[in-house]
C-alpha cells in the first residue's frame, strides 16, 4: 500500500503531491505529506507507529489523547500535537500488513535544537518541559498506561544486559570488553536511583519519558519554544528521568550518535535547571530537586546501558544507519555519562 494509498484513509485529497521522511526517530517511521484539497495546499506528518516496540497501540493513542487535551484544559502555554482521526473514526488506520499509521498537525516554520547546544535554546527547552511537567502535575499517574512496562526501569534493563552478556547471541561480548567493563563501573548510579524509588522519595507522575533536544519545537522566525512533541511514551514516571534526558541530550555539544570527542557545558547545565526550576520549584519535593543531576547521569548511563544491549544482542531494537551504530552510540553516551558523574 502507498503512502499515499495511506494518507487517503486520513484526508479527502484533490492532488497528491508527496511524501517525505522528517526527524531522527530511531523506532517510528515519520513523515511530512503534502497534497491539495478544494484548490488548498495542505500538509500534515503521518506516522508509522512501531507495533512491535509498543505493544499495545490502542494504549500510547489513549495515554497521548488524555495529556493533550489536560494540557489544552490546563494552560499549557505551548503547543503538543493531538492526532487526528481517520475517516474510520480512530486515531489510527492499520494497514494489510497490519502496520499502525497516525497523522498529527504539521507545525510549519520550526524546527528542533537537535546539535544545537547554546544557552539561550536550552534554557528555552527546559522551561518548555517543565511547563509540560507542571500542566499534568495533577493529573494522577494511575490514569495513565504503562505502554512499554518498565520503561525506565535500569534494575530490569539491568538484568536484560548480564543475560545478553551471558548469552552473547551475535559473538559481540569479546570485542566489548572495554565497553561492558564501563557499564559495570556505572551501576552504583542505577542503584542509588533505585534506591531512591524504592524509599518512596521519586513520587509516580505524569512524564514524558523522551524530553530530548530533538522533541521541543522552536519556532524558526522567534527562536523561541512553540511546542513539546512525541508524546509516545507519556507514562507514570519518575521527574528525574525528563531533567536527565534533558541534560544528556543538550549538554554535550555533540549528537547522541558522534564518534568525535564530546565537551560538556557547564553553562548549559545551569540554564537547564534553572529554566526547569522556573515551571517546578514550587510543586517538586526536596528530594527530587536535590538530585535533578542524578538524573542527568542516571538517564545517560541508562541510555548507554540501552544502546551497548542492543549493540550485544545483535542490533534488534534500534534503526541504525551502518553496522556498528549502535557501538558508536554507546561509546558516546559513556563519555557524557563518565563526564556528568
Ligand atoms: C528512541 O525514536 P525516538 O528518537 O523517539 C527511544 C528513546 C531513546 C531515544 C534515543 C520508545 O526515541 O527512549 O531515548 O530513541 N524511544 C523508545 O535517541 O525506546
Ligand atoms: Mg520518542
């Protein structure tokens, strides 16, 4: 079936003019599709939502539905995309080959900080993602589904690792020693985080679980934040895991995926907590503004942790771009987490 076949399902079209891929997401496949109705141009992203990462589908659609429209009720002073409906009345249309597809709202004139690490984006992002943090503060975590169970739960991407480790299905172990050795030496992180949780310290709220560079919209015109997107994985959370991959992801001045040697800026790191303080002091308990940098290395180290389990078990998780991608991510996160530490 086409994309445009596709889009067909979603909008009454005149002419089609066309489809093209948009972003750096490493599991769903995204477009920006173009076409014509009544003598109008129009253009919207279509999504391919990866089925087999998240499960349940009907889920992450109710999770991403019921923030978008708390934000909408509860002056969020951005933007956040809600999907649109297909001519099915859904917010999806499955195709033969039963791939999910999704359309959203296609913010014209902005673009995402991705690589683009200056003071004043930063402290832009982090009010943008603390102003989100601050809109859901009250609505309850139970309302939301776990769409991927233990998402940030390092203790089980723990175990996942020693038995990939173990099992070493694509004989990569051997020439990962350095890499693994490095994990090794970063789990007092995970433990102290999981410490923390467990004590009951990290209430369960609403998070975005992805508050990378590349998921706050800037306007191109402003240079200011328009809007917070990709809301797949809004689930009950931890708030220290939205500030760590606010800080993996803006203070290094390079992409998560740069073989080259990585700097951090301590400057960004300030704007970040204070741009995110700005939305949040008044509502975070003490414990979880006393160790907002905890999350910083926690989320980075996990994040590593991520990348070296897939790199292990043979490149099952994560789209890559050549063979050795997922090493390269790896090597790079443990140089930020190694730095944050
Ligand atoms: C994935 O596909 P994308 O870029 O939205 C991943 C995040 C990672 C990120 C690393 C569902 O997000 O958790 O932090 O790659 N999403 C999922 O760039 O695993
Ligand atoms: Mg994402």
């Amino acid at each position: 079936m086409t994309l445009e076949t596709i889009a067909g399902k979603f909008f009454h079209m005149d002419r089609w003019i066309g489809a093209t891929p948009i972003g750096n997401g490493n599991i769903n496949d995204t477009y920006r599709i173009d076409f014509e109705a009544d003598g109008v141009s129009q253009t919207f992203i279509m999504q391919r939502l990866n089925h087999t990462i998240f499960r349940q589908p009907e889920a992450v659609m109710q999770n991403i539905c019921m923030v978008t429209s708390h934000l909408r009720d509860n002056g969020f002073p951005y933007e956040s995309p809600a999907p649109l409906a297909a001519f099915n009345g859904l917010f999806f249309y499955i195709d033969p080959s039963g791939n999910y597809w999704r359309c959203f709202p296609f913010l014209a004139d902005t673009y995402a900080p991705e690589g683009k690490t200056d003071i004043s984006t930063a402290l832009e992002s982090a009010k943008a993602y603390g102003a989100f943090a601050r809109a859901l503060r009250d609505l309850p975590a139970k309302n939301l589904a776990e769409t991927i169970p233990g998402f940030h739960d390092t203790d089980r991407r723990w175990d996942v690792f020693m038995q990939v480790v173990q099992d070493d299905p694509a004989g990569r172990v051997a020439g990962a020693a350095e890499e693994i050795d490095a994990m090794l030496r970063a789990k007092p992180v995970f433990d102290t985080v999981s410490k923390l949780k467990k004590s009951g310290d990290l209430p369960l709220r609403v998070t975005h679980n992805d508050t990378k560079a590349g998921n706050v919209l800037f306007s191109s015109h402003t240079h200011k934040a328009v809007a917070v997107i990709d809301l797949d994985t809004v689930m009950p959370g931890a708030i220290l895991s939205d500030f760590g991959d606010m800080v993996r992801t803006f203070v290094p001045d390079k992409m998560e995926d740069d073989p080259t040697e990585i700097t951090l800026n301590s400057a960004i790191l300030e704007a970040l907590t204070s741009g995110f303080l700005s939305e949040t002091a008044d509502f975070l308990t003490s414990a979880e503004k006393d160790h907002l940098l905890l999350g910083g290395a926690w989320i980075t180290g996990e994040q590593a942790l991520r990348f070296l389990t897939d790199w292990l078990a043979g490149d099952i998780y994560y789209k890559i771009q050549y063979p050795s991608h997922n090493l390269v991510r790896t090597r790079n996160q443990l140089a930020v987490f190694s730095g944050l530490r």
